[in-house]
C-alpha cells in the first residue's frame, strides 16, 4: 500500500442518454463525488459509439482509491450496470508537471 497519489481509472457500460431526469440525476452524482474525502480531481469520459462511459480519477492515496471503488462499484452494481472494470495507477510526477497534467 503506498501513500502517494493514485489514479483509479473507471470504466463500463454507458446507459442511452436519458434526456432532463438523468442529467439532474448526473449533476447530483457529480456532486456526491466531488465531495469524496480524498478524492483531488475526477474527468468523466464517455465513447459514445462503444456506449462506453466512466472517469479518472486522482486520490490522496491507494487506500482512499480502494475505499472508492468499493463504494462507486457498489453504487454502479445497484443501478443494474455490470462489465465495471477499474484499473489503479501511480504517475511520475516531474514527467507529468512537463506535459502540464493536473496533478499538481
């Protein structure tokens, strides 16, 4: 287990768009993770043609990455959605501060 800064990075079955419910429903969600102890910053990526969505996401630490997971897999398993893969990563930090990536 380290302390240093990880990645988390979500994919998995996108739902059809959903029209005015399900954009209040995603702005609500947005701003239940933005509040996630821990968590610096989450871009939310979709592939439309694949009706793929999901999101990277920069914790504090792998454990507070892994108590996420575990809570945003669960969430995701209770709206019906299955196929949810997630990946962890560490980053170089000098490298990325050169391509100007948001980790600092």
């Amino acid at each position: 287990m380290t302390d240093e800064p990880t990645l988390v990075i979500f994919d998995f079955p996108a739902r059809p768009p959903g029209g005015p419910e399900q954009a209040a429903a995603l702005r609500a969600l947005a701003e239940d993770i933005a509040a996630e102890p821990d968590l610096l910053w989450k871009i939310w990526t979709e592939d439309k043609a694949a009706k793929r969505a999901g999101g990277i996401y920069l914790f504090r630490s792998r454990a507070a990455a892994e108590v996420y997971h575990a809570k945003h897999a669960a969430r995701l398993a209770r709206a019906g959605i299955t196929g949810i893969e997630a990946t962890y990563r560490g980053f170089d930090a000098s490298l990325t501060a050169i391509t100007r990536g948001p980790v600092g």
